[in-house]
C-alpha cells in the first residue's frame, strides 16, 4: 500500500562541484590535469581530451579541502583519510585514515626540501607530515589552542612550518619540524577576526600576510621569523584561483587553464606559445548534488536548488517534469545553496550561502543569467540564511541566519520589495550572540523568532541556550526573550497558529507549543524517536486544520484544535529518509532525500 503511495522522482542535479585542482607532471614530462570532488578524482589529458574518473578509496564519499602536485603524484584528503593518487597510473597508490580524532586531514599542503608532504588538519589544527619513502605519517599536534581552521601551510629551507589559521582570531604559527619549537608570529592584540595566509613563493622563500582584507601588509618569512616587505618584492605563487577553484602547479604542460567547472563540465584552455584557445566539454557518473530546502512557488511549481554545487532546479507536479536551468542563472551563486524562500506576488524571494546573497525571482518570466532572477544584495552578518517570511502587509520579507567566519550572532534583514531596501537589525539588537534560523508573525504583526547559539564559521560559541524572541519590527523593539528548552541549541522550525500559539522544534527534535507572550509552555514531546529534524519541516494544510512535520525517517501530523493541543501522529513511516523539506501541495507532501525529490501522499487527491 505505501509503495504506491511514495513517489521517487529521481535526481534534479546530475552534478558535482569541483573543491579542488592541481597539474601534475612526471618525469617523463607528461603532465595531467587533476579535479578532485566528492568522493572522486577526474583526470584529464590536456592534450588528447582523454578522461578518467577514479572515486575515492573504501567507499569514501567526502569532501576534499586542498590538493596538492609533486613529482607526478596528486595528494589530498577527504573526511580523515589521506590520498596519494597517480594520475598516470590512473589509481590510488596510497591511502591511509588517520585516527587523531580530526574530522578532516588536508585541510593544506605543504612540501619541504626532501620531499616530504606536510598536511593540516580540521578542526584543531594539527600538522601532519607523510613520508612518500616510508609510507609512514607523523602528527606534529596542535598548532593553535583555540582556532580551528588551518587554511595555508608552507615550509622554508630552514626546516621551519608557517600555518596560515583563522577564523575568529588569526594566526601565523611558525613550527620548527626537527626541533619542535612553536610560536605565534601574530601579536595577541592583532588576533582579531580573519585568516592568517602564507604561501611558498617559486624563489623558494615563504611569503603571507595577517589576514587584512585590503592592502595587507605582506611579511616574507625565514628562521622562523618574518620581515615586512613591498608588494613588488613578493615572489609568484605556485598556485592560482580562490577557494574551491585554486589549481596548483598551474604554470605546467603547454595550456594554460582560462576557466574549468565540473559541475558543468567544461575546460577552457588556452596554448601557452600559439594562444590558441581549446574547449573540453566531459561527463562523469555521479549519485546528484543534495537538495537543499524546497518551496511552492506563486506559479504553482515547486522551487529548490542543489547543495555544492548550487544548481536552480523547477518541478511541475502536474506534468511530473523537472527541469534544472543549471548553476550559471544564478549570478555569483557559486558553490552554496538558497536555504530559505518567500513569497510576495509572482515574486519568488530566496535567501543563499555564501554571502547572505538575496535573489529575486520573477516566475512570470523566463529565468536568464544576470536577468530573472536578480542579485538585490548580499549581507556577510547573514553569511548562511536558514529562515525566511513574507510579511502579511504584502510589501515586507525578513530573513535571517548564521555570520560569516570568525563572526558570533547573526543579524536579521527586513527587506522592502518596492524599495529594494534592507534594514538590518544586529543581534545585538535581537538576541545577543545567537543567530535566528526559524521565524514566524503573530496575528498582532509581531515577529516571533527562533535562535541558534551555534557558530558555524569558526568562532566559539558564547551561550548556552537557545531562545524564543517576540519583536516589534516596526519599532525594533524586543518585547520579550526566554529559553523555552533547556539546553536546547537550536529552535529549528517555527509556525504560528490561527491562535496565536507557537509550535517549534529544537535541533533534538523536541516538539513543543507556547505562548510567545507570557512564556507558558502549553505542550511538549521528544519526537527523536522518529527520526532527526529537517530543514523547512512544517507544513500547513488550512482546510483539514492539520501541520505536518517532516522528520528524517517519519511524517508526523498535529491537528490543530482550539482548546488544546494535540499529540503528533504518525501518517507515515518514510521509504527513503527526507534531509530536506517540504512542500504540501494536492495530498501529498514533496521532499528531499538527498539527492532525490520525492513525494507522499497523505490524502485523497
């Protein structure tokens, strides 16, 4: 009976996202172009287009960081495994998971004057060092007591580490290999917010700066020490791109690599002495990016994008077509996700990591790059949206999410569709240190928001207890604060009632119904027993009066009466577990199962 209920519509994104890149060249004087995604390697021959995907050792289905290229070998990692790859042979030489109690080894890469690879790791800072003669690794330990991201290593030819660290204060740690020394090279009042960066420079000297934005002041380092030194005197770096497009070695073979993407799958080259330009156009086989939240557009079609890469996918449920206008409509999207979404007229608002980017889309026209939808703005106090709702007055949105790195307490964006206007209220403001991931309006017009104390930018987190926020948005007045969960770290969903309650769910899958107003907790129940929670796991049918809440291995109804309130039931256990949520739409319930739309019905249609 449920099998003919359960819908599996398949994959919206066939794709994966380049994390990494390097050339690699051999003795020979052959060289291969090397990307590194989730859970494989591509190879590709410059010079005869030929393509190879390698996928990861023993299953391993994680994200590499870094890579990097020396003698013909590609180094990287994925979760805390270790990779040696040879391009040329096509295949993992070596590998080996490091049990240090590291989430993730290879977060950078270094190389020293004997050969050895020196690695970093997440997310306390060690170094590492391999050994390609012994096969054997040595782990130097933590390099900074606090931080945890340890984002650009090199070593100078005095036997001296310099790790370049962040996020909430940076750091430059030198680290003598042989003798064991540490110190910090960043005063403890220049520590503030930012990355410490260094870098090997092709004249053998280490080179970085502290971290500043804008016209850093650049140190050349040596002995353990550093001097501070022009621009002009910098020497080239071995590598070139940011993020998730830098290539290492990128001076070897005879192209040079103008443009690459895996998602879409396409090389630009151009040849280094001719300047004749050369395009590789590749396929490779892939599981699907993971769907992040989905959302009921105004145009009746189902809204969402992929994670990593962020790809704009439709779906018309009447049809059951899906189409996926790819990553590229989608201006400065890059490598996140649009997390959260509104409504207001044929407009479709959406709210994306990374940048707290707010796009609108008009779902009476066409979607083009640069045209529908529109970059209205982008908010670093919003780095990571996790909320967003219409306002009842028609003209308002208001959104809200985690910082950016090194940063604690998310801020709130009241966004003016006519205006284009975005009043920002800081967390100072609404809860202080905590960032809002759930909202919902009360009949009064009042905000009710649902916080989070976690950090997920790196900086430590400074409270203990999630909170319930009531706020006048008129006057940006909070008119009341309180911790309705103990120990709770997240109130992760929010919907308020036709009277005027409060249903929420924590991080733990704690349920629960208040009063926003005097603090009465008028129902509670642990819901973990059916499954962890979901991002967007609220839904609500008006004519049946019920709210159904999506839980990774249930779905759960509540019906929402007048005098009490009602323990959830159970309408279905869920054949494929839902990491993402949800739309209700004709008796059914549409979410995301990692990769997979799916839907269930739940009614007569």
């Amino acid at each position: 009976m449920l099998k003919n209920m359960f819908t599996d519509y398949g994959i919206p994104v066939s794709a994966e996202e380049e994390r990494t890149a390097a050339i690699c060249m051999n003795s020979e004087g052959d060289y291969r172009f090397v990307i590194a995604a989730k859970g494989f390697v591509i190879i590709v021959n410059l010079e005869n287009d030929h393509i190879k995907q390698v996928f990861f050792p023993e299953n391993n289905e994680e994200y590499p960081y870094s890579s990097f290229s020396s003698n013909g070998l590609f180094y990287t990692g994925a979760a805390n495994m270790v990779m040696v790859l040879d391009p040329f042979l096509e295949q993992f030489i070596y590998y080996k998971v490091i049990e240090n109690g590291e989430e993730i080894v290879g977060f950078s890469f270094a190389e020293d004057i004997p050969g050895n690879i020196y690695f970093t790791s997440y997310p306390h800072c060690h170094l590492l060092c391999y050994s390609p003669r012994s096969k054997e690794i040595m782990d130097y330990g933590r390099m900074d007591i606090t931080e945890k991201y340890p984002g650009t290593v090199a070593v100078d030819h005095t036997g001296w580490a310099y790790i370049g660290i962040g996020t909430e204060k940076k750091n430059i740690v030198a680290f003598h290999l042989e003798k064991g020394l540490k110190k910090d090279l960043v005063a403890e009042t220049q520590r503030e917010k930012g990355t410490g960066y260094i870098y090997l420079g092709d004249d053998g000297f280490v080179y970085g700066h502290m971290g500043a934005t804008s016209s850093p002041q650049w140190m050349k380092f040596s002995n353990g020490e550093f001097e501070t030194i022009d621009v002009e005197k910098l020497s080239p770096s071995f590598y070139t791109g940011t993020a998730f497009q830098r290539i290492h070695r990128y001076q070897e073979g005879i192209y040079n690599i103008e443009r690459y993407s895996l998602s879409e799958g396409f090389i630009e080259l151009v040849h280094r002495e001719t300047a004749q330009t050369k395009n590789i156009h590749f396929s490779y086989t892939s599981d699907g990016a993971k769907l992040s939240t989905i959302y009921l557009g105004p145009d009746d079609r189902i809204y969402g994008t992929s994670m990593h890469p962020l790809q704009f996918f439709q779906f018309d449920s009447s049809t059951v077509k899906t189409t996926n206008f790819g990553g590229e409509v989608i201006e400065k999207g890059g490598g996140g996700n649009i997390a959260a979404y509104a409504s207001i007229g044929n407009l479709l608002l959406g709210a994306a990591y990374a940048g707290g980017k707010l796009y609108v889309f008009d779902t009476t026209k066409k979607f083009r790059k640069s045209e529908n939808p529109k970059l209205v703005l982008g908010e670093e106090s919003i780095h990571r949206p996790r909320c967003a709702i219409a306002l009842k007055d028609h003209e308002h949105i208001v959104w809200g999410g985690f910082p950016g790195y090194g940063m604690v307490g998310g801020a709130l964006g009241i966004y003016h569709i006519e205006s284009k206007e975005n009043h920002l209220l800081t967390h100072e403001i609404v809860v202080e240190n905590q960032s809002t991931i759930s909202l919902g309006e009360l009949s009064s017009g009042d905000i009710v928001g649902g916080t989070s104390i976690e950090t997920p930018g790196g900086a430590e987190s400074r409270e203990k207890e999630a909170r319930l926020y009531v706020l006048d948005w008129k006057t940006q007045k909070v008119k009341n604060s309180f911790v309705p969960i103990e120990d709770a770290r997240e109130i992760a969903q929010i919907f308020v009632d036709q009277f005027n309650r409060v249903h929420c769910l924590t991080e733990q899958s704690i349920y629960f119904v208040c009063n926003p107003y005097n603090e009465q907790i008028l129902f509670q129940q642990d819901l973990s027993s059916w499954g962890q929670i979901v991002r967007n796991g609220f839904a609500y049918d008006l004519p049946t009066n019920t709210l159904y809440c999506l839980l990774s291995h249930t779905l759960l109804s509540i019906e929402i009466q007048e005098e009490q309130c009602v323990e959830p039931k159970v309408v279905h256990s869920l054949p494929m577990i839902a990491s993402s949520g949800i739309v209700h739409k004709n008796s059914r319930i549409y979410y995301g199962s990692g990769s997979h739309l799916c839907s269930i019905q739940i009614g007569e249609n």
